[in-house]
C-alpha cells in the first residue's frame, strides 16, 4: 500500500487508521466470547493499525520530510460495553500503540525532523 502510494504521488505525507472489523459472534460477553472471533477481531483492529504504522512510518523516515499519522480508536476504549470485550480491548490497544509509537518516534535519531516536532497525541 505504501509503495503504491509513493509511486503514485511521489510521497507519503499521512496515514489514517479507521479500522473495524465487521461486528459478528465477537458481540457477546467475554465469558461466551470464542477465541477465533477475539483474534479476528484483534487481527483487523490492531495488528492491521500496526502494520499500516510500521510501513509508513518507515517511508516518512527515510523521506526525512516527516508526516502525520493518525490511528482513530473509539470512545468505547474509555466507556466500555460488556458485550464489546474484544473490539473495547483493541480500541484500548490503538490507543497504547499511538503512544508508544510517539515516543519511538520523537525519541529516536529522528527526532531533529522538523514535521516530528509538536505532534499531538488526542484521546
């Protein structure tokens, strides 16, 4: 995806992650809540955020002209639902995966970039 995106418009300047997986089987309690429905779940919501993350964080690095990337969660994270265990726990997931990679970003080598400086962190 990010490759496409480069060689379409010659950078890459930002990434929006609004993942959610399609609601199913996983909208029971947690109790009733089946391993494969939690992992899909989870596949989706975190580890697709993750690996959209990782490749355009990359890419803006070595463009050394910065960028933005902005991983969307939900409100349920802060006001869970009982019958949302897995989608609540991946918005949670986001949510530390923002700002672990903010603090990767910021406190790495590449921290001189100017475009890195002043970034928000909102939730």
């Amino acid at each position: 995806m990010v490759k496409r995106v480069v060689t379409t418009f010659g950078k890459l300047d930002i990434l929006v992650n609004n993942a959610c997986a399609p609601w199913g089987a996983d909208q029971v309690s947690m109790f009733e809540l089946e391993e494969p429905e939690f992992d899909r779940v989870l596949a989706v919501n975190v580890k697709g955020t993750f690996l959209c993350c990782k490749a355009a964080a990359k890419e803006m690095i070595e463009q050394r002209n910065g960028g933005k990337i902005i991983n969307i969660s939900s409100m349920s994270a802060k006001k869970p639902s009982p019958q949302k265990g897995a989608y609540v726990i991946s918005k949670l997931a986001i949510i530390s995966l923002t700002i672990w990679r903010f603090y990767i970003l910021t406190e790495s080598a590449y921290s001189d970039l100017d475009n890195l400086e002043g970034s928000d962190i909102l939730y």
